[in-house]
C-alpha cells in the first residue's frame, strides 16, 4: 500500500468515485489498490471462499464478490473493518464477511482457495500498518504469503503486490520456497519511478 492516493490510472471495473470519501485513519484507496483489484477480476472465476487479506477501504473484496462464493475481508485496524464495513454494506447482494485479525491468524489452515492481498511495501520504519512494509519493504508481503500458504486449500491461488523499490526478485524466490508456483505477473505503473509487481502464485 502506498502513503499518498493518486487516480489518474485505474484498470479495473471500479472508479475512485465509489470510494471518494474515505474513512478517518484508514488508507485511502489507489492506483495500487484498484490494480490489484483488476488482477483479480481477470483471473478469479468460480472461486468458493475468497479472502481479501488487509481489507482497508475493502476496494479488493468488492472485486472479489463478483467472482467468489463468499469474501471474508480481514484488517489488524479495527478502523479499516468499521471503515469496509460501513462502505460495502450499501452494496446490494454483496456475499462478505469482515473480520478484525492480525494476518490470517483467526483462520484455520486450508479455509480459502484464493486470497487476495494489497500489502503495506513501503520499506518504512515508521511502524504505520496502513503502508510500512519493514525495512526492504517485502517483510509484511512475505508474513502475509507465509501465512497465506497455510490458510490456502492444494492448489489455492495468492495474489499480492510488491514495489518495484523493494527487492521484487528476493521477493519471488521466497514465494517458490514457500512451495509457490509463479503463475502470472503483471506491472502496473503507479507513479513516475515505480511499479507494482503483482504475482499470481499456486500453492503447490
């Protein structure tokens, strides 16, 4: 997730209109939210039980209902839960659930075939868990794929996004230690001197 919110480049079928009036203390929906988001619509079809993993405004788990079962959206913020709650519960028919947890610790293993995430990739050490993603940026988007990995069923799909200003490649590497299969990668360029790398990965 990204400090500053910027929308002059959105590729998915959601408008930063939708979310134009974002919550106190809760990371205001851009570029690299609406990308992730519009990965996930082009590749999740008939998913079953999908989670958006660190929910904020919940731009993801929206894009997620149209294409899953249900959607639990989840945050360690109890603002960015109130925050997705009170946004997404406007939408008619939307299939999601919101739950206050750190990670996907309140999950049992092999509860979700997809999970979705617009990590903090900030290489920030100002401790704020709407952007800081540790020191070279990937020590929260490996936590969450660690986790991920355990709460995935055989064969679940991860998608998540990392800067183009963290180590992208040591990034991947640890995705196939984890037993990941890199299934698809697309950039999207969210700022004059950075991209989004977001990886679809199959857990083995």
């Amino acid at each position: 997730m990204r400090s500053t919110s910027s929308n002059s480049w959105v590729s998915s079928p959601h408008s930063v209109k939708d979310y134009d009036d974002p919550c106190s203390n809760v990371y205001t929906p851009s570029e690299d939210s609406f990308s992730v988001a519009g990965v996930a619509d082009g590749v999740i079809w008939d998913a079953n039980m999908a989670c958006d993993l660190g929910c904020g405004a919940g731009v993801i788990a929206y894009a997620l209902a149209r294409r899953a079962g249900f959607v639990v959206a989840t945050d360690i913020s109890e603002a960015a839960v109130r925050c997705a709650k009170s946004r997404l519960a406007r939408r008619e028919g939307a299939n999601i659930d919101f739950v206050q947890t750190e990670g996907l610790s309140a999950f049992r293993g092999e509860s979700f075939d997809v999970i979705v995430s617009n990590p903090p990739y900030l290489d920030s050490r100002d401790g704020d868990v709407r952007w800081d993603g540790g020191i070279m940026g990937i020590e929260v988007p490996l936590k969450f794929a660690g986790e991920s990995f355990k709460a995935l069923e055989e064969k679940g799909l991860l998608i998540i996004a990392v800067s183009s200003l963290s180590p992208v490649k040591l990034f991947e590497e640890c995705l196939k230690a984890y037993g990941y299969l890199i299934v698809y990668r697309a950039i999207a360029h969210i700022g004059l001197m950075e991209a989004l790398t977001i990886f679809v990965a199959k857990k083995l």
